[in-house]
C-alpha cells in the first residue's frame, strides 16, 4: 500500500490536532504535532524568563542563542500508548497547552531561527512519507508537495467557546473573554509574520467546521485520504 503526506493547516482551536490523530491511528500514520514543539520551545523561553507578561521584557536574542540547547521530540507514553512532547528530555504534555504558553507562541513561532530549527526536523520526519502532521505551514512550507492538504478553520467565537471549554475541564481559572481576545491575537500574529504566515496553499481542500460535528469532519477527511491512496496504487 503506497503512503502519503497529509498535511493539515489552519487556525487555532479549530480541531486540527484531534482530527489529525485520529486519521493516523485509522490509517496506521505517524502522527505529528508541530504546534506542539512551537508550544515546547515557547515553554522554554517563558521558563529561562525569555519572554515577559504582556510589557515585560523579551530577549529574543538570548533565546536565539540557547536554542542549540533546546531538544524538542516526541515519545511514546507508556500509559496512554501516545506519543507526547518532551523538552530536554522531560515530558511537557500538560504543562504547553496552558493559557500562559498561548499567550506566547505566536511571538516565538514568528522568530525566523525558532522556525528553521523545527521545520528541519519537520521536514526529516516525513522522508519515508506515511506520516500526518498539522500545524501552521506545513501545505506552504514543510510539504508543499504534500498529496493531500487540508485548512481548517471556524469562526473566532466557536473556537474560543472550545478552547474555554478545555481550558476550564483542565481546572484553569480562565474568563471566556481572555481566552476569545487570546484566540484573535493569535489569528493576527499567526497571519501578519514575516516568516511562514499562516494562508492555505493554493490546492488545500478548506474545511469550515464551525457548525461541523467531530464524526463528520473524520469521515469526509479519512475518505478523502482513502481515495487519494487508491489512486497511487
């Protein structure tokens, strides 16, 4: 059976990471969070104090110089069976998917040295193909070859009711409205960078789940997926 590259853009919260997982695990893929390993890194330059409140300082130039020292991988976690991001060998699954790392990953992410490091190991996980991955820019730059790209997307406001959701069943003190304005903030830093702004590529089926449940979404894209392989057979 020949493999391919799927590549899934789009904005953020809009489901890209659960639909990405399991289109892997149905299509025996590895699955590939980048977002995650921008969420490692900016968890880095939050903890070396990189990266300030809002107004506080930010030494981006210190953190461009540590990141030789930074090591972001995924391993498989012997509890859930799933593979989980670790930073210098530590596991930090939980601890980047917090309101504090959003409020920063959108400034490290825009860093060209930050983006350059990741895209390369990216890019040298998709090499034997067979492989998923969902990000910002994998359809434009990571795998512009890529034999199927997605973008997804859904207005701010649902997105931020799911995001508050998560965030609050996590036990996070957070208000809808932080979260609403953190998901608009991202939007405009993800879409106005210099380096790999967040668009879809030119051949990327775009996907409105706004008003799209879960199952659905997982099937259309999985048959999608089916007959894109049938076809390199």
């Amino acid at each position: 059976m020949p493999k391919i590259i799927i590549a899934i853009d789009g904005y953020s919260s809009t489901g890209k990471s659960t639909v990405a997982k399991r289109l892997a695990e149905a299509l025996g893929y590895l699955y590939v969070d980048t977002g995650a390993m921008y969420r490692a890194v900016t968890l880095y330059a939050i903890e070396n104090g990189f990266v300030g409140d809002g107004d506080g300082i930010e030494d981006f130039q210190r953190l461009k110089l540590q990141l030789p020292k930074v090591a972001v991988a995924f391993r498989k976690d012997p509890k859930s069976n799933q593979f989980q991001i670790h930073l210098n060998d530590k596991n930090v699954e939980f601890k980047i998917r917090t309101l504090e790392v959003s409020r920063q990953v959108s400034k490290i992410a825009a860093i060209p040295e930050v983006r350059e490091k990741l895209v390369e190991q990216q890019q040298k996980m998709g090499v034997e193909k067979g492989i998923v991955m969902d990000g910002r820019d994998i359809g434009t730059v990571v795998f512009p070859d890529a034999e199927l790209k997605l973008f997804m997307t859904a207005s701010a406001e649902k997105r931020a009711q799911r995001r508050y959701k998560e965030l609050l069943e996590r036990g996070d003190e957070v208000s809808y409205d932080e979260v609403l304005k953190n998901v608009q903030e991202r939007d405009y830093l993800d879409s106005t960078r210099e380096t790999s702004p967040l668009r879809k590529a030119d051949d990327a089926i775009v996907f409105d789940n706004s008003d799209m449940g879960l199952e659905e979404q997982f099937e259309r894209i999985l048959d999608f997926s089916h007959r894109i392989i049938e076809k390199r057979k």
